[in-house]
C-alpha cells in the first residue's frame, strides 16, 4: 500500500471508531456532546492515533488491535487544544481556519468539552483488551503520564509562564518534549503495548517517539520563521509575533537546522531493530520530518 | 469507636494519602503541583471518600482496600469545584472561606490544575489492586462514567443551561442526580468493589447512594432557604439571589420537606442486607441528613 492510500485508509479506520465510541450528538446533553464532537472532528490529521496504529503493526498487532488507545491519544490531544486555545490560555479564535470550541460554544462549555474527552480517553483506553504484558493499569498509567502535571500540562503551564520572558534553551527543549514529544511517544508506545510488544521493541519505539517528536517540533519552529504564510497555510511568524521563545530564536537558524538533522537520523536508527518491519513508520517519520526547512 | 473519632480517623487517612500519592508542592514546575495541593487541601471535609472507605468496610475489606478509589474521587470532587468556580462558570471568588484557585493562581493554571487532579484520579484508580469480581477496566469504567458527559458534566452543564431560567421538577432532579448522587453512589459502589462486594451488595450500596446524595442535596436546598446564614456558615439565599433553582423554589417547602424524609427513609432501607455490619453507614447518614430543616 502507498503511504497516501495507508494514510487515507487509518484515518477512515480512526475516524468511524471516533464516531462508534462518542456519545451521539443527540445524546442530553446535547450541546456538550456537539462540543466534543465539533472538535474531535474539526479536520485533525490523526497524526497521533495513526503513529499508534502503525506502531502496533510494526510489532505484529493488527490495527484494529490499537483503535481503543489511539481514539483515547486524539481525545486528549484534542482536549489540550481546547483548553489551550481558550481566552485564559493562549487566547486562539481560530484553529484550522474554524472557530475554535469557545468562539462556536462559550468558555464555560469549552472547558467542560475539554473535561469531557479528558475523561472519555480513559473510558476508551480502559475498554481496551488487556495484553499477557501490558494490563489495564499499565495502559492507563501510561497515558495519565503523559498527560499528567508532570508533561503535557507541565509543558502548558511553563509556556504560560515563560510569555514575553527570555526562555533558556533547556527551557525550551523542556517545553516541546512535554508538549509535542511526549504524547506523541505515548501514541506510539501505547500502539506497541497494544500489539504486546516486547520490552526491547517499546523501548525503541520510545526512541523513535522522543526522537520524532522533537524533532517534528524543531522543524515546525523553524518552517515558523522561514516560510511564507501562504505555504504553511496558517500565519508565519505568529511565534515571534506573540514573543514565544522557539528553537531558532534560542538556537539561531543553523544549529536548529543542524539538531532537527542530528533527531531525525535519531528517529531512523532507533527503528533498526524493526527491519523490514519497520519499513511503515520509517515512511511515517519522512513523511513528517522531509520538509525544505 | 465513636461516629466522631471514626471520621477523624477516616480522615486522617485519606489526608495522608492524598499527600503521599500527589506529586510534592516543589515538583517542577511547581506552580501547578502547588494549586493542585492549594485546593485538595483546601479544608474539605472528605465526605466521599470516607463514604467509599466506609462501604470497603461494611463489604468486609479494609479501609486500606479502598485508600486508592477514596483518593480518584476526592481528586475528581476537587477537579470539579475549581472548574465549576471559575468565572466562565458559576465565578465563584471564595470557598470554605478561602479564595478560589483562579483568584489565588489565576484563570489558566486554575483550568490546568483541575485538568491535573482528573488526570491523576484515574492514574490512582489504575493503582488499585483489581480484585476477584472488579477489574482495573471495571473500577475505571464506573469512574469515566460518573465524571463523564452524561453525569457530573451533564449537571453542570444543564446547571449552566438553566441560569435565569424556568426549570422544571424533571430537570431540577437531573440537575441534583448529576452534580451531586452520581458522584456520591460512586464513590460507594467503589468502595464496595475494593472489598470485592457481591453483585447484590454492590446493588445495595448503589440504592443506599442514589438516596443519600439526593436526600443531602434536597436537604441543602432547604436549608439554604430556611436558615439564617449564621446557623448555615455560609451566605443563606446565595441560590435565590443567583436565580438557581432550588427544590423548594421548584416544589415548595412542604413537598421538599415530604421528599428529603423518604428519600432519607429509602436510604436506611437499602442498607438491611447488610445487618449490623451496615451500622456505620446507617450512622454516616444520620450525620449528612440529620440536620433542622
């Protein structure tokens, strides 16, 4: 299968189950059950939850074997947008060129949508099979890590805290580990812990993760300050614009351009192991990571 | 041991606990682990855990059975009360006394500290050792939906819904089963569960819940009317004057008064099959319902 037909087709796969596991949008309360959906299914690429699966797969799991931890990845992915782009946080009316949860729904509801699919997430991941080597409890400890104060929220809560101040570069890489590289490395453990990966096999799946994220995350902050708005299609340099410390503004251009080389080899290599079966998230990481940067 | 050493000692329990199982107030980045603490111990007289303590007990389990679940459902009461009190919210300024999380850390890291405490209730029900009849999976499951989009968030939000308007009996009892019994019942049913409660106890318990959490909230609802703010230890009328609607505002003085005895009576029912090992149950309600009303 071509990337874009693999692609296409995990998507629809992710996308039906979403739809299958939410409350319908009928369902009293209505509003709240729209909120979720409105944004659980405002355009996402399902970058998470597609990692997941393929993760799975490499370790010889079938894709449906994940569909529970990766619908349970995207609702908390989806609920941190929520919560962050409300007025409190970073104050964003637009998200994907669509108004995000509290422009379309008031803050009050936004919060609680958020709430909402925090919560299912660990409906979802607690519906999931357990495996011989990974429990429930296994499982949903290793997304309240992820998602916990510790990382997603701790990355939130420095980024709030370090606006319009000067941020050190360890700052930084603290910041995009919690924020980006962190759930996303849960996606793609919790995919291998799904298929019932051996232990040798998640820790280079966690390789990959951190290795990918970051570098994902650097390649992002520097696309941010050498492209056109047009070919990003969201504003450049809204990073500099609203004082947000980024790896070129830390790092300068050259040594950013340098490490996100430097992580995505990273990435590559931690997938030897795999071999040929890794031939998917190799395609996965370029497919992300490729870009004139 | 007397009804009141016995909450005391409850209590201190669960104080310990919680303190043990949160992450320390220095943990980085400090600010969210000190608002997580800030409200957690902010003077809450643990009313569902020591619920959930008392139903392990009454099962046969130890109180140390259910120290996990007792802490998951005090962390999501908590969670509650600082998103219900923000100012998208109900804009609450003080509770028992003390300033709200947003007044004290501001809207942003209120919103994300809520975010922590639900988060890390389900990382200590994933803690708790799964017993015969209840499975992590099971234990998780009947927190989700408590917490979820059909109970807790549904109240809040058809209490958000209703502001200023007429509310009618139906949607006033779905408002109190919501926001406060559903909760309540489960912070029981998992207490019973800890101590691998028979499908029929668990029954029992979840009857006992049903009645006791509306019973305390019709009683409140009274109370608030009928009391002089100084008897109460808070601003009497605060419902009235916020326009929210209220039993005896929906159904009258007489009628609430009618429903609060039965409900009361329907609460000491449920508990028979469990003979005199449902005595400090019986004595817990007592103690929430027995008030001048």
């Amino acid at each position: 299968m071509l990337l874009n037909e693999y692609l296409a087709s995990r998507q629809r796969l992710v996308d039906r189950a979403l739809d299958d596991f939410l409350p319908r949008a009928t369902t009293k309360p209505a509003t709240i059950h729209k909120a979720m959906r409105y944004s659980l299914f405002a355009g996402g690429k399902r970058l998470r939850p597609i990692l997941c699966l393929a993760a799975a797969e490499a370790c010889g799991g079938s894709p449906e074997s994940a569909l529970h931890a990766a619908c349970a990845v995207e609702c908390v992915h989806t609920y941190s947008l929520i919560h962050d782009d409300l007025p409190c946080m970073d104050n964003d009316d637009f998200r994907r060129g669509k108004p995000t949860s509290h422009k379309v729904f008031g803050e009050g509801l936004a919060v609680l949508a958020g709430d909402a699919l925090l919560t299912i997430a660990f409906e979802l991941l607690a519906q999931a099979t357990p495996r011989a080597r990974y429990s429930t409890g296994a499982l949903i400890r290793e997304l309240t890590t992820a998602a916990g104060s510790r990382w997603l929220i701790a990355g939130q809560v420095i980024d709030l805290e370090s606006e319009g101040k000067k941020v050190s570069g360890r700052e930084l890489q603290f910041i995009h580990k919690a924020k980006t590289a962190a759930l996303l490395t849960t996606s793609i453990r919790l995919g291998g812990m799904s298929a019932n990966s051996t232990a040798p096999r998640l820790q280079s799946l966690n390789d990959f993760g951190q290795a990918l994220g970051l570098a994902f995350q650097v390649i992002d902050d520097i696309l941010d300050v050498t492209q056109t708005s047009e070919k990003l299609g969201k504003s450049a340099g809204k990073d500099a614009a609203a004082q947000k410390a980024t790896y070129p503004s830390v790092f300068g251009l050259d040594r950013s351009r340098k490490e996100a080389r430097q992580l995505t080899n990273n990435a590559h290599a931690a997938l030897a192991p795999f071999g040929k079966n890794g031939a998917r998230l190799h395609e996965l990481a370029d497919h992300l990571l490729v870009r004139e940067y």
